[in-house]
C-alpha cells in the first residue's frame, strides 16, 4: 500500500463539501477541500494496516465537533453536508472494526485551515463557488499525516513519498508553531562539525520552517522588518541555543534570551537581545527586534519563558546569567558555570524575574518585576502556569543553583492588576531534583493520582537528577526514577506534595507532554540516564547515554508509566504541539552512537494518539 494515500484512492472519503451559501457559518470563504491521508514515515506497522472503518472528525471553532465514517473499502462513500470553515480542524480515526467508540489503532490531525491564506494563495479560485463548478484541480488538498496509536512515526514528503529532514542537522535550537502562517518556525541551534567540535548553525542555515500540509521543512531566506523590506542583519539574531520560544496566542513566536558568539567568535557569552516572529499577509517572516529599549536587560540561558494560562503574559524565570570559568565547549555542551564561579557582567544564577506583556495594540513589552526574585536562583528548573480562576498562577519546581538541586517550591501569582508576588510554598525536601520536566494536569486526573482530589490542576515533576557535580554535568548513578504531584495550590493554600507514578527508566534532561484527549495523562520523551539502566554501549563507560523508550501515562493505569519506543533516540532535540495537540519531535543529538563521534540529527518525528473521538 502507498505511503500517500488519498481517501479517494482508498474508497473511503471523497471530499470535505463545503456549500456555498451554507447559513450555518458566517466566516468566510468557504471553499471544496479534498484530503488527502499521508501515512507516517517508515512507520511499522502501516497505519492503515488492518483498518476497517474510518472516522472523519472536523472541528470548527464555537461548534460541536461533527463527524462521519465509511468503511475503508466503500466505493460509494462521500462526505455529505459536512461544512467547515475558517480555523477547522480534521482529524480521523482508523478503527479495527465497526465500533468508533472503541480505541482508535490510529490517527491524525490537521492544523487549523485557514482558508483564507489558501485564496490569497490562489491555490482555488477568489469567489466561493459551488463544490460542482470548481474546475479540475483548482480544489485545496490538506495532506493528514496519520499514524499508529502510541507510536512516532517520521514527518513525511507528501509529493515525495519520501521521509522529510531538517534542511541542516541541529541540537539546542526551537521549534514553534508560527499559527499566524500554519507552520513551524525554527530558530538557531548547534550542530557538530567533521573534527566533533560544536559550532552554532550557519548564519544563514540558522532558520527555518515546516510545513505541516506539505510535510516539508524549508530554509528562510529572506528576513524583513514589520513595514520594511528585507534586512540580512536579522540574521544574526537567529545564531544562538539554549533559548526559548514561546507560541502567543496571537499566533506570533517570542524568542528570548539563550548564548550566541562574543567578540570574534572564540568565547559565547548569554544574550539579552531577544526578537518576536510574525508572519505578514504575504507569508514573509517578519523580525521586531526586542532589547534594552524595552526594558528587558537580564542575560540568561537555560531558562525557562512561561505563558500565563490568560495568555497576555509571559513570565522568564532563572536561567545562567555567565559562562563563569567555563570553555567555550563546555558551554556549548550544556554546561552552567558553578556556584562559586568568577561571573562578570552577571551571575552564575539568575533571580530576577522578566514579565513579557502583548499589549492591545500587538506591541510587546518587557520589563522586570519590581521587587519580585526567586528565593532560589536557578536553572535547569521547571515553571509551570496553572489554571486559577482568581488570577495567575505559575509553579517553579527543581533546578540547581550550581551547588545542588534547589528543595524550594515557588508560587509566583498575581491577582486581577495586583503586582506579582513570588511565595515560596513547599519543600521538595528528598524530592529534590534538577532538569527534571513537568507538565500541568486537569483536575481530574490529579484526583486519580493522589487520594484526597485537589480541586484544581496540579504539576506533575518527573525525574531528574538528585545532585550536581562540579562541572554542572550530572553524575549517572544520581538519576531520579519517580514522579512528584504537587497539588492543593491556589491563594490561601499551602501546596503538598505526594508521590507520583514510578518511570519505567531513570531520566534527566527529557521533556512532558499533556496529551489533551482525557484518556492518556502525560508523554515524557527524550532525556538521558544511566549506562546501567538503559543498557547503551557508549565511550566513555560512565557518559550517561540517551533514553531509548519513551514513558506514557494513562488513566487507566495511573499507577505508572508504560513504555512507547521511539523511531529515533535523540537528545537535546526541540519539540512543537501543534494546536491539535500532536506532538513533533525534531533535530537533538544521535542517540545511536557507540564511539564518542555524535552527530547532530536532521529527522523529525510526530508521536500519534486517539486526538478527538466521537461516537455515532
């Protein structure tokens, strides 16, 4: 069978109809989308092996989600009276038997079409017309990459029928989705050179973008000023790592702080000049460049930039100030300077916390919120923003402060246009731990994970390391194999703490994900651990070496994550959630390697679960 299959080609889904005239919608246009079903790269097994029925889902803004299913051999099967407009989402289901209630075997999901950047586009005529009078091969196609559930599977050419790369390998960089162009913006990074060296990313390599209906990733060659024209300078905005970038509800990228060259070339040194992405009318990547002026003076790397569950801030919290007396490779490696350091122009941990407002106007604003610090200067931590209805809320958990891994937990919160006030609430006490992930969940898985059902979200803080050695790096025998629910936050309260569902492997350095279908609770991927553990030849015997499964948690089975393999075991790698909720996985560092020659990976991999169900 075809890696590429149209629904057509596969007898099941002719069209997504969508009327002319329909009074149903008042967003416009309305236009004859054809989908075309695109299987995941090298995925094993196919995701249409040994399905029956197919269920085609589309969920438009303000409205109940709509759906219909065909068996995957019916010749007759159309889509009938299923309008969609502006901002809709598809997803499909593939199913064993006849029963769309049942566990999906696999699925996928688009990213909201924006019919109107397809017209401007002239991908099909100006004027909605009628499906019948659209001539042949003007109709929009949306490529839905689908996969096994609970499995990656690689991004794919949907013309091709080839597996998709990053143009240039790369590890330490970002990868956002830019909502206001329906594609992935990436920013900067790493990569290893023939002599095994780290060295930023071409400056000219240093961005690029992915297209979700394509499956393509493409080099951006051409940067202009909101207004402007083309400015090659912007470019050297985009050489920098161990960054942030942060998707704002307006559909623009903010990018903020991480390392870049100093002077010639031969140290690094943390940037404090920071940039937001837009994409204009044209498609254009557009470059506000963000410094002093607006008042955000905190160099920092290895930080964290936390959008308030509001949306209209950001906070930045922690982070490296210095490279201290570290090398420049040790800094390129990951490294922070220790405790005791000699730091100038900063420190080796940053208290101060930077507040990152959109105003009405779209202007974005930094400042630094007076009188409001950690009580422990850190990086490496987590900062996760919680759903409160009195204001905002968001918990800062784990971290070193180049010593050992910071105990405190602490609650920033602001209520109604009150100032920010930080609280230190809880002692991770044993717990303690730096480079762990978190992820906040709902509030009713955090009744399954702990006995007395918070009321609210809680984080949940997985792994880690429980010490620190002198060079910053991790010892490998100090990984943490559990999990930590903090829970019963909120003003007035005093956080706790209970114990989380155990990992199947040890893991630091890793990422998690919400998987937002109310069936599975959290995705871990990525990280590293011990020799040991995970059974990794490498050189030296004692690198911690990276993870080779990824951990799963769901609902059912609260009690502890199950393992999910990886099409390819990487390190150090970007991530992006597109608004569905689908996960990418891109670039980061082999994981494959027996030798000390790493390489710096160019595939990128999408993870597939049940994203929406309806039953008939």
């Amino acid at each position: 069978m075809s890696k590429h299959l149209s629904l057509c080609s596969v007898s099941l889904l002719s069209a997504l109809a969508l009327a002319a005239g329909c009074e149903q919608f008042s967003l416009s246009p309305k236009i004859t989308v054809n989908l075309k079903v695109v299987e995941a790269c090298d995925a094993d097994p196919k995701a249409l092996d040994g399905v029956e029925t197919m269920q085609l889902i589309a969920q438009t803004p303000d409205e109940e989600p709509k759906s219909i299913s065909a068996k995957k051999g019916d010749k007759s099967a159309t889509v009938g009276g299923l309008e969609i407009s502006d901002g809709t989402e598809v997803f499909v289901n593939g199913f064993a038997g006849n029963d769309t209630s049942a566990t999906p075997v696999s699925s996928g999901a688009s990213t909201p079409l924006n019919l109107k950047s397809y017209q401007d586009s002239k991908a099909f005529p100006a004027s909605p017309l009628p499906a019948r009078q659209y001539p042949d091969g003007q109709n929009t196609t949306v490529n839905l990459t689908m996969g096994r559930l609970h499995s990656f599977g690689g991004t794919t050419d949907a013309a091709s029928a080839q597996c998709s790369t990053l143009m240039t390998g790369r590890h330490g960089h970002t990868a956002t989705f830019l909502g206001q162009a329906g594609k992935v913006v990436i920013v900067g990074g790493l990569t290893y050179a023939a002599d095994g060296s780290e060295t930023f990313v071409p400056r000219d390599r240093a961005i690029e973008l992915y297209d979700p209906n394509t499956g393509t990733f493409a080099q951006v060659t051409e940067l202009r000023l909101p207004g402007g024209g083309a400015n090659a300078s912007l470019f050297n905005l985009m050489q920098r790592a161990f960054h942030t970038a942060t998707a704002l509800p307006d559909g623009s990228v903010l990018v903020v702080g991480g390392i870049g060259s100093s002077g010639n070339g031969d140290a690094v040194q943390p940037l404090a000049v920071s940039f937001r992405l837009t994409a204009n009318d044209n498609g254009d990547i557009e470059v506000t460049q963000l410094g002093v002026t607006e008042g955000f003076q905190n160099r920092r790397f290895h930080h964290q930039a936390t959008l308030t569950k509001r949306g209209d801030r950001v906070l930045i919290t922690g982070g490296c100030g210095c490279v201290g007396d570290l090398s420049k490779a040790q800094v390129l490696q990951g490294m922070c300077p220790a405790a005791g350091d000699n730091c100038s122009g900063g420190q080796p941990r940053v208290s101060a916390i930077d507040e990152v407002t959109v105003g009405a106007d779209g202007a974005v604003r930094f400042t630094t919120v007076q009188g409001g610090v950690l009580a422990k200067a850190r990086a490496f931590h987590t900062a996760t923003a919680i759903d409160f209805s009195g204001g905002d809320i968001i918990i800062v958990a784990g971290g070193d402060d180049g010593t050992s891994p910071a105990a405190e937990v602490e609650m920033i919160r602001r209520l109604g246009g009150q100032a920010w006030l930080v609280q230190t609430v809880l002692d991770l006490g044993l717990d303690r731990v730096t480079r762990a992930a978190a992820v906040a969940l709902p509030e009713s898985d955090c009744s399954l994970l702990v006995s007395d059902s918070p009321e609210s979200e809680c984080v949940l803080l997985t792994g880690g390391c429980t010490s620190v050695e002198s060079d910053g790096t991790c010892p490998a025998t100090n990984i943490h194999t559990g999990s930590t629910v903090i829970y019963k936050l909120g003003v007035g309260s005093v956080a706790a703490m209970a114990p989380g569902p155990t990992l199947t492997l040890p893991r630091y350095d890793h990422q998690a994900f919400l998987l937002p279908n109310g069936k599975m609770m959290a995705l871990l991927a990525g990280g590293k651990c011990s020799n040991d553990n995970c059974e990794k030849p490498t050189t030296p015997a004692t690198e911690p070496v990276p993870i080779i499964a990824g951990d799963l948690l769901e609902r059912r089975d609260a009690a502890g994550f199950q393992p999910v393999q990886y099409k390819h075991v990487r390190t150090r790698y970007a991530s992006t959630v597109f608004p569905s909720g689908q996960i990418m996985l891109s670039g980061g560092v082999l994981g494959e390697q027996a030798t000390n020659t790493k390489v710096s990976e160019s595939s990128a991999d999408l993870f597939f679960f049940a994203f929406r169900t309806v039953s008939r």
